[in-house]
C-alpha cells in the first residue's frame, strides 16, 4: 500500500488513470485496526487497483472535502473521477471490500470530479 508523505504526493495520485482506491483511515481507530491485518490479501486480490492510504490525522481536510467522515472508508477514482465508495462509519470486512471493489469492475458508479 502506498502511504504518501505530502499533500502534493497525494494529490499526484487522483488524476492517474488507473483505479485508484483510497484507503481513509486512523491509527487510533478500532475498526481500522480490526482492517488492517487483511489488507495486504485485499490487495493481492485486487491487483487492477492501487492501494494508497490517507491518514484522516494527517489529511483531515481532503476527508472533509471529499465528504469522508466515518472510517475506515474507501473512495475509489480513476482518471479523477469517482467510481465508487464505502464510506460509512460501520466496521467492515475483507469479503465485504472485496465485493464492494468486484462491483466496480462491473460499472462506473457516481463519477464525480475530485481534486486536491
């Protein structure tokens, strides 16, 4: 999983064409805990997408300006466009990532605009 530095490597990641999957999360969040342990089999069963994980500490204002208020969550862009999300303040599961991100494979979702 990719854990950008700055906010400018983040932002070099929205515009990129492939499926990006932007992983918000906190260390001091229990359900991100409860996440973190799969996701590298997450990723291995998802190879069309790239992983990048977002610090809700870190990056609080692109959470609040992409409407990210419950975590772990998941926004999904490709060519900067959302093409989907999970985004609520319930735990979740790998089998319940995985078929959220099986389900993008399917159709293009919401695609709105995102920037940084």
């Amino acid at each position: 999983m990719i854990e950008p530095k700055t906010l400018e490597e983040l932002a070099s990641y929205v515009e990129k064409p492939d499926k990006q999957v932007f992983f918000f999360k906190a260390d001091w969040c229990p359900d991100c805990q409860f996440i973190y342990p799969v996701m590298p089999e997450i990723e291995a069963e998802n190879p069309e997408f790239t992983f990048i994980s977002v610090d809700c500490d870190t990056y609080m204002i692109i959470a609040q300006k992409w409407d990210v208020f419950g975590i772990p969550s998941f926004v999904v862009l490709e060519n900067g466009r959302e093409i989907g999300r999970l985004v609520n303040k319930r735990r979740k599961t790998k089998d319940e990532i995985n078929q959220f991100l099986a389900g993008l494979n399917k159709d293009e979702g919401k695609n709105n605009d995102f920037c940084i």
